[in-house]
C-alpha cells in the first residue's frame, strides 16, 4: 500500500467535511430517535431545527432569535472593541518602553488568569442589568490577547526598522504610528482572532445577568421552560456567528499578510 | 573639512560581567566626498565603528565626529543603507523614499522633485507603486540607496550593503555606485569583507585587525587609480583584471589573511 502524498483538491475537503458533519449528525438521530438518550436530556435533531425556524419568525423571551442575536453582538461589539481600543494602543506602547511594562506587567499577569465569567458578581454589582455588565465580561476575555499579542509584535519588531526610522529623522510619535504599529500588524491582528473568540465565547456568561435580550438570555430562559431545543438554537447561532467573525478577520490577516508578500 | 572622524575611539563590550575590548583606540579620518572602505576579518569591529557613526552606538572613550559635531544619536544628515536594506514593506517604493523626507519641513512640490530625482537616479522608473517584496533585492538595495540620497546627507554609512545579493547583481550594484560616485559624489564610509570590491570602490581603504580592532593600514587607490586611468574601462572585470588592480588587491589580501592565521592560531 503507498500513501497518497498528494494533497486533497478543495472538493475533497468539503467532501470530507459533509462526511464528518452527516456523521455528527446521524450518530446524534441514531442516539435521540432510538431512545438509548432520552428527548428530555437531548432534542432530537429534528426537534431543534423545528425549534430554530420557529424561533426565527416568533419570539421567545421578548424577541425573536435574529433580534436577540443582534443584541448580543452590539454588546460583544462594544465589549471587543473597547478591548481592541486600549489594548492594542497598551501593547504597543509596553513593547516600545520598558517602564511603562515593568508597570503594567505585575497588574495584569495577576488579572489575566481569572475566567471572564468569574467577573459576573462584580459586573452586576457594579452595572446591575445594565449594557455595562455584559459589555465589561466580553471585555475582560478579549483584552488580553489584544495587549499580549501587541506587545510581543513591538517588543520583537525587527530592529532594522526602528534604526532605519532614526537615521531618517523620525520622531518617537511617527515612529510608533508608522513603523512600530503596522510592523506588528500580523502580531496584532493574530491577537484580535483570538480576543474575538474568546470575547464571543464569554457571551452566555455575560448575559446570564442580562433581564432583556440576547442569545445567552434567551438560552437560560429554554432552560427555566424546560425547552431543550431552544437551549441548542442558541448554542447552533453562537457557533455560526463565531464562526463567521473568525472567518471576517482571517479574510483581513491573510489580505495584509498578502499585501507584505508574506504569504 | 573632514566629514566623518574617528578619534582614539575604544569600545568594550560587557558580558557575563567581563569587558571584552571590541576596538582598540581606532583613528581615522574621511575627507569631504572622499570614499572610504573598510574592510577587516569578521568581528573585528567595523561595523561597530559605522554604527558609532550613525549614532546606534558609542563610543566607551574617544569621540565620532561628522562635520565637526560630535555624534550623539542617529539622524538625517548621516544616512544609513543597511545590509538588509531595512525597508518599510508596508509602504511603496514611492513612500519608503519620501519617509525621511517627510520628517522636515520640504515643501510638497520640491519633495516630489526630489523624488523623482532619485527614483530616476537609481534607475527605478516605473516601480514607484510597487512594494519591496515585489523587487529583487537588488532594486531592494537601489530603492535603500535612493531613500539615503535623496536626504542629501553629510555622510553616507554603508553597512555592507551588496553582502545579501548574488554575484551579478554585486557586481552591477558596484558599477552603479561607482557611476553615482562620478555624478553625485558624496562622503561614504562603506563597510565590506569583499576585498575587490573595497579596492574597485573606494578612494582609500583601511584595513582593520582582528578584535580588538585597531587601523592597520590606510591605502591610498585613488592616486593609483588616477595613475593607471582605471577609469577609462567601464566594466568591473576589465579594471579587476589590471595589473595595479591585482597587485594592491593582493597586498590587501596577505594584510587580512596575517589577521585569519594569528587569529586561529
């Protein structure tokens, strides 16, 4: 037998991955629809894409599950980008002074571990079921890879560029805005994938203390009516939405990449 | 006046707390628009002494002076071409040129003369959009060269700047130099280990020793040059094959190579 060294064309991989999503999902009939898993514990599947197209035109928990996913993303919007906003300007600027990270390092090594959704007593404390609330747990998940990445992307910056910028005169303000920010770019904007994820995944936790709208609410209130498909609609559209950011800014990173002929 | 000086410079380098002496009290002068090589074994220190000019680095004692003003930092008036040309690959060819440019105060219409001047200098008609990964690292090099002259620099420090290319495009990088030389003649350190190179570029060339670096010797090509008339051969083999081409590259050569043997022991 010899192995096949060719790589698979693009048709064979979709191919495969219907293979491995038709088995996904028969696997998850056979279990439901052969009662060995019982309907109360797991809807069929079946039942659940019933349950998203019901969901899709009549509401549930106040809205339908469009409404309710745009007002999660507004929240993880403003959650991520607030992140992006000081954390990628932080990073940068602890890559370019050492003084400022010997400062900032001790604070936030010690803040980085604790889970985003560690962080809900005090966001409903502090925000009540306010946009604060959720916007700061989105916050607190996607901030550290955004200064992390930044940082290492300035910190490692090819010195070449920073002497070359010297020799031609430039002052530290252009310097950093035209040669330190866009020489960490693909540092940057691999610290944005995965700050969007883990903002997008600290969602649910987020809007547990939500009272109006969003996906996360609208799963826990399946759950209180005991509505297990409403609680996989919910999981279902968290997943295409993450899925779809992360393929938005993979599009970008590889469209920079390309632009500096480093792919 | 003397452009670039050196003047009983030492240098020490500190590791693991001891103090290495990396250059050893170097003195050495580059005359105005002179054209001067530095060639020794590597680690010996020359590209030290280049970036103590360019103000990267300092002196332990001793001073760097260029145009009468003790260095203390890098700027424009002592322009840089790396060995790897450390362009900006996120700007054009256009942009990268401009960028020292437009720190000062030049007025658009002159800065776009400006750069067409060098772009046309260098021969990179046509290449004003594209990016540097898009060229060959010799037009890499020559948009480097473009971006250090169109400053109009007291000194030119060159860092090796043909190391990173193939042999062909060495030896056209160097004709072309040598043709700037004539048209737009500036003062050059100009670093290299290629010795045929040093002797074909340069007015005088100072051979260093191994580390600690000291000046060994200062050569004096330019009156030989004058004397043989190198000038009339256009191509680079053809002054490489006279006779005084050979003769001063092979002195050069057993300088350096007492160098490489004391230093293997």
């Amino acid at each position: 037998m010899t192995a096949d060294a060719r790589p698979p064309s693009a048709a064979q991989t979709v191919g495969l991955g219907a293979v491995g999503l038709a088995l996904f999902v028969g696997i998850w009939l056979a279990l439901t629809l052969s009662g060995i898993v019982p309907r109360q514990f797991l809807p069929t599947p079946i039942d659940v894409l019933t349950r998203t197209f019901e969901l899709l035109a009549h509401p549930f928990a106040g809205a339908t599950l469009p409404v309710h996913v745009l007002s999660s993303f507004e929240r993880y919007a403003y959650g991520f980008l607030l992140a992006a906003a000081i954390g990628v300007p932080l990073g940068l600027l602890m890559g370019r002074f050492s003084w400022l990270n010997d400062i900032v390092t001790p604070v936030f090594d010690g803040l980085r571990f604790i889970a985003p959704i560690a962080w809900v007593p005090f966001a409903a404390l502090w925000f009540g079921t306010g946009i604060g609330g959720p916007i700061m747990i989105i916050f607190s998940g996607a901030f550290p890879p955004c200064l992390i990445n930044a940082y290492r992307g300035a910190r490692f910056v090819d010195r070449n560029y920073i002497e070359a910028a010297q020799m031609l005169g430039t002052r530290n303000m252009r310097t950093i805005l035209e040669v330190l920010l866009p020489a960490s770019f693909p540092s940057i904007i691999a610290g944005l994938r995965v700050g969007a994820g883990i903002g997008w995944q600290s969602l649910v936790g987020a809007e547990l203390i939500v009272a109006s709208a969003g996906v996360g609410y609208m799963m826990v209130q399946g759950q209180s009516n005991i509505s297990t498909p409403t609680v996989v609609a919910g999981m279902i559209a968290i997943g295409i939405v993450g899925l779809l950011i992360d393929v938005l800014l993979r599009r970008l990173e590889t469209h920079v990449r390309r632009r500096r002929g480093l792919a | 006046m003397s452009a670039i000086v050196f003047e009983s410079v030492h240098r020490q380098f500190e590791r693991d707390g001891k103090s290495f002496p990396a250059l050893d009290n170097v003195t050495l002068t580059v005359a105005d628009k002179e054209f001067v090589a530095l060639v020794g074994p590597s680690g010996c220190g020359k590209t030290t002494c280049l970036r103590m000019a360019a103000g990267f680095e300092a002196p332990s004692s001793g001073r760097v002076l260029v145009g009468g003003v003790p260095v203390t930092g890098p700027g424009p008036d002592r322009a840089v071409v790396f060995q790897q040309f450390a362009l900006f690959p996120w700007k054009s060819v256009e942009d990268n040129i401009a960028f020292g440019l437009r720190n000062r105060k030049v007025p658009a219409d002159e800065r776009r003369e400006r750069i067409a001047g060098a772009i046309r200098l260098m021969g990179l008609e046509g290449y004003e959009t594209a990016f540097p990964h898009q060229l060959s690292g010799g037009m890499q090099q020559r948009v480097a060269i473009a971006r250090a002259y169109v400053l109009d620099p007291q000194a030119l420090l060159m860092d090796e700047p043909f190391g990173a290319l193939d042999a062909q495009t060495r030896v056209v990088m160097q004709e072309e130099l040598v043709r700037l030389a004539r048209v737009n003649p500036r003062t050059v350190l100009f670093i290299t280990h290629a010795v045929e190179e040093a002797v074909y570029l340069a007015d005088r060339v100072a051979i260093m020793t191994r580390r600690p670096g000291r000046i060994k010797e200062v050569i004096d090509v330019r009156s030989i040059r004058a004397a043989e008339a190198w000038d009339r051969h256009e191509r680079v083999e053809d002054v490489m094959d006279l006779e005084s081409f050979v003769h001063l590259r092979t002195h050069i050569w057993r300088s350096l190579r007492e160098e490489k043997v004391g230093g293997e022991r």
